[in-house]
C-alpha cells in the first residue's frame, strides 16, 4: 500500500479535521466529540508532519506508542525552573 494511500485510509489532514470541527454543529456551542485513534492521528500529523508514517510491519497500536514517542522527544516539556529564574 502506498503511503498517500495509508493517509487517506488512517489519517486526517489538520485543516481538514479543523474545518470539520468547525462545520459540524451538533453540539451547540461545544466542540464535537473527536474519538481517540481520529485525534492521535491529527496531533501526529500537525507535530510530525503529513508524511510521517512507520516502515515498521507493527500494528496500529505500536505505531501509537512510536508517534506518542516522537512527539514527546521531539517537543521536550520546559522546566518549570525556567519560569521563576530571575
């Protein structure tokens, strides 16, 4: 399966998941539900890129825990020591 296939089948562009956010009001004021899979898949593609994808021959959930994984290295959380140097 080519990889632009595997993105249509398993992912979701950020603009588009945004502007179905935005389109769908069933909710009233409130942001529609969103299950878990769909909204890893947009937080993979908006931090890891649109072309990201694992060469891998893992299931789903392992490429869960490697995208989770290369987020939290790539984008490390600040000390909140920096916050109250002066």
């Amino acid at each position: 399966m080519k990889k632009t296939e595997l993105m249509q089948r398993y992912g979701m562009k950020v603009k588009e998941y945004i502007k179905k956010v935005e389109e769908d009001d069933s909710c009233g004021i409130l942001c529609p539900p969103t299950d878990a899979q769909t909204g890893l898949n947009v937080l993979i593609n908006h931090f890891l890129g649109e072309d990201w994808y694992v060469v891998d021959p893992v299931s789903p959930r392992q490429v869960n825990t490697v995208a989770i994984l290369e987020i939290l290295y790539r984008y490390p959380k600040p000390r909140i020591r920096k916050w109250f140097k002066k």
